[in-house]
C-alpha cells in the first residue's frame, strides 16, 4: 500500500530525451511519444482550460488522428469542433438527432470532414462537413434503444460498427448504401428468448487486428468476435463469440459493463458496474461457451470459490493469474467510458460518479491521480494520440483540457484512507439528484440535468453529514476492505 509523501522525481530519462532532441538527435514527434509516457508529467497534469459552448451535458469528446481537432457532443443535440489548444470553436452544427447525442467520432483519412454520431433516439447519421462551413447530415441507420457506441476501424475512412440497447450490432461500409445486422447479442445462461437479449453499451476494435471486436453490456461477460467468420449472405449465425472475458468470481454477481477498450498489444480493459475496472491479456479468456469453462474451472477450484474482489491485489486475482485490476473510483450510475493513456498504453483512466478523473499505472494497478473534473460526474476521458494531454466531460456543461502545468508533482495517494473520504464526500443518488427521463417533456432541449440544486450535489467538501443506507453502508464496506 501507498503512503503518504512526495514522489521521487523521475525525470532521468526525460532529461535525456530532451538533450537528444536539442542536438537533433529526436524528432520533434518522437520526442513527444516518448515524453507523453512520462510519469513525471502524468503526476504535474493540471487544468489547462475550459471550452464552453454547450447547453447541456457533454457526453462525447474525441480528437483526431493529429491530435489538434477536438469533436464533442452533448444533451442539446449539436455537435462542436474545436481547436482546443487556444480554446476556439472551429464549426457547430446541429446533428440532426432527437435526443442527447452519445458519441462523435471523427473517420480517419477523411481530411477531419467526416464524422459519424449515434444517440439516445437509436439513430447512427454520419456528418459531412463541405467548403464554406456547410454541413450534411443524414440517417445511417436506427437501432431499437439507445446506441451509446460507435467504434471505427484503425485506418478506415469507411468502416465502423454501433451496438444498442436492443443488442444489435452493427457494421458499416459508407462505400454501401446500407448497413448490415450482424447479430443480437444474447445471454449465455437464459432459456427464453425474449429474456435473452442483452442490452448493449460498449464496443471496441482490436487496433492491433482489426478483424477483431469487442461487445459488452448488461451482463457479466466482454464478448470478442472475429468479423472474417460472418458470412456476408446471411448463410451462418454469427452469434457465437470467438472468446469471452470475465472475472470468475463476478460471473453471476454483476450488473453488467459500461466500458471497454483494447491496448495496442490486444490486452482488453472492461469497467464493471459497482465494482472494478479489470485488465484480460488475450490468453485469459473463457472461450466461446464461458459457462462450460467456468463449471470446469470451479470444479478445479472449489477452494477459490470464495474469492470476491475484496480479496484482489492489483496484479493477482487469486484465480487467473495475469488479470488486473484497477481499483478507486466508482461506477454506479451512468455508462462511463474507460481508456489506456500514453503512447503505448501505459497508463488506465478513468471519469467517476464522485466526479474525479482517476488513473492508474497500467502494470501494477496503482493510482496516480484523481483529479477533480466535474461537480457531479465524469463520464468520458479522451488521451492525446502523442502527447501528455487528455480531455474530460461529464454532467457539467464544459470540457476540461488538462496539461501537464503544475510546478511539483502530485503527492501519492493512500488508497484506503481516499476511498473512505471519497465514498462519504460523494454519498448522493444520481437518480434522486436528476431528471433522468429521456423525453422532451420538460424542455425543447431534453435536457434535465440543469435542474439540480448545486447546494445540494455539491461533492467535496465533506462537511455535511450524510446518510447512508444500509445498501450504501456494504457498498462502503467492501471498498473499505481493499488490501
């Protein structure tokens, strides 16, 4: 366990990187890729600035493959880029949905002109940006639920995929004049098949092959597909997942997964709800029948079968070796993202329901920061593809650019006595505190999150007492029993 001090500055390497760079050595570029892996700069990050144009929630943030275009979208449907580095919108334009706009991603070697956007009304659109400011928007597709997600492939100016709420999976060639349904991700353990459907809130691809995806949602499992086996006519189920990837010890006893993202060595990262954020090397999956191969593991293991994650240290699980585990922030009442940091994924971040933004070192589990970076709830955390920079958005109405700024490097955190601060400080029920209905009853914008009493939400400060339920009070407990 962490304790209390200063860290050691680490900064040898650093130094010389930079004399190489001044004697021509390093390439500007190489210079940045290297530094942006920098823990020194990790622990100075600071708030740079503030982009504020929106008029409800920003629920997206992405940059481009250059990193000096920042695409976001928000509650009141309109979609912003911005030269964030001086803070300035370079074109606004409504998106054409009906409802608060999830995701906005940039399609790579477009020249930045194409974007495509999905929302809590179901539909996919694609945004085309023409000369003098001009934007056509049009209907891609509709999913029967919310689509959360959208993942483009690494490379692709025509490629993509979304998953829904009504499970469906997507793919898209804009070369084609329509999409294609490639499957509704069902349960592995229901037997009736209108309960089967999973409701689905995350996908990624595989940057390293990107022949395969990921899907997860309102179940226990992080499904990988490969998308050479879906045969093109309709002539096989493609269902069937190529591996799945879930803790043993949650198989049955969790409420689902909000996140997922892959690392550029094909390790997959899966944010469970009220629980943790856990790391799968590619070998340490279930397979295609996850339940098979957790009967035969829990026969095998029947003195394990006890383990729950207050037993987990960052690197060992106790029951498959090579799983991690990132622990600290928490995941309970909107679908939150998580991603890799640096130029080769060395760090996890993070947004959290205590409106921090959390991150850890990637090989060992610890936390290195959390930053205050809502007043309610970080959802999104977008890195720089190159340099120490990363950008935030949650229920407040801005964009929080961070940059390493700070004169001395952030103090380490003690994880127990963080986490009993932090539990108690943020102790407020995101459904109580919003109006969470999806409909336009109240406002033209369908945005609600502008009712709440900011006396009221305020998270921090820990002066005010605060009640805990008894659901509250295991909640606390089983964070507070971390090793």
């Amino acid at each position: 366990m962490a304790t209390s001090g200063k860290r050691k500055r680490s900064c040898s390497s650093g130094i010389l990187n930079l004399c190489q760079r001044e004697v021509g050595f390093l390439s500007p570029r190489t210079f940045a890729h290297r530094a942006g892996a920098s823990e020194d700069l990790v622990l100075r990050l600071g708030l740079d600035r503030k982009l504020n144009k929106h008029e409800g929630c920003v629920n997206t943030v992405s940059l481009n493959a250059d990193g000096n275009i920042l695409v976001s979208g928000s509650d009141d449907r309109t979609v912003i880029l911005w030269d964030w580095a001086v803070g300035t919108v370079r074109i606004s334009f409504n998106s054409g949905h009906k409802n608060n706009v999830f995701q906005a991603r940039f399609m790579p070697s477009s020249s930045d002109r194409t974007i495509v956007t999905s929302a809590a009304d179901g539909e996919v659109r694609l945004a085309q940006l023409r000369e003098g400011g001009q934007v056509a928007v049009k209907l891609l597709a509709e999913h029967d639920g919310a689509v959360h997600k959208v993942a483009i492939e690494p490379g692709s100016p025509h490629v993509f995929f979304s998953c829904g709420e009504d499970g469906l999976v997507r793919h898209f060639d804009l070369r084609s004049k329509s999409s294609t349904k490639l499957f509704i991700c069902r349960s592995f353990t229901s037997s009736i098949a209108y309960m089967s459907l999973v409701n689905l809130n995350a996908i990624a691809i595989d940057p390293r092959n990107p022949n395969f995806f990921a899907v997860a949602g309102a179940d226990d499992y992080a499904r990988v597909y490969d998308i050479r086996k879906y045969k093109w006519d309709g002539s096989t189920n493609y269902g069937y997942p190529y591996d799945c990837f879930c803790p043993p010890h949650l198989i049955d006893h969790t409420e689902g997964i909000t996140g997922l993202a892959f690392s550029d060595t094909s390790e997959l990262l899966a944010s469970y709800i009220n629980e943790f954020i856990y790391l799968f090397p590619k070998d340490q999956g279930l397979g295609s029948n996850p339940v098979a191969a957790f009967l035969e593991l829990d026969s095998d293991s029947d003195d394990k079968s006890d383990v729950d994650a207050t037993s987990l240290s960052p690197i060992d699980t106790n029951v498959r070796p090579g799983i991690r585990v990132y622990k600290g922030h928490r995941n309970r009442n909107t679908v939150k993202g998580v991603s890799f940091f640096g130029p080769n994924c060395e760090y996890v971040v993070s947004g959290s329901d205590c409106g921090r933004i959390f991150i850890w070192r990637k090989k060992d589990g610890e936390l290195l920061r959390a930053m205050e970076g809502d007043k309610y709830v970080v959802n999104c955390i977008e890195s720089h593809p190159y340099t120490t920079m990363i950008a935030s958005s949650g229920m407040e109405n801005d964009i929080k650019i961070w940059v390493p700024n700070t004169k001395e490097p952030a103090q380490t955190i003690n994880l127990d006595e963080f986490m009993m601060t932090n539990r108690l400080d943020c102790d407020f029920d995101y459904e109580d505190e919003y109006d969470c209905d999806d409909d336009d009853d109240d406002d033209d914008n369908g945005d609600d999150h502008d009712n709440v009493d900011d006396d009221d939400a305020s998270c921090g400060d820990g002066d005010d007492d605060v009640d805990i339920d008894d659901n509250d009070m295991d909640y606390y407990t089983h964070f507070n029993n971390w090793p």
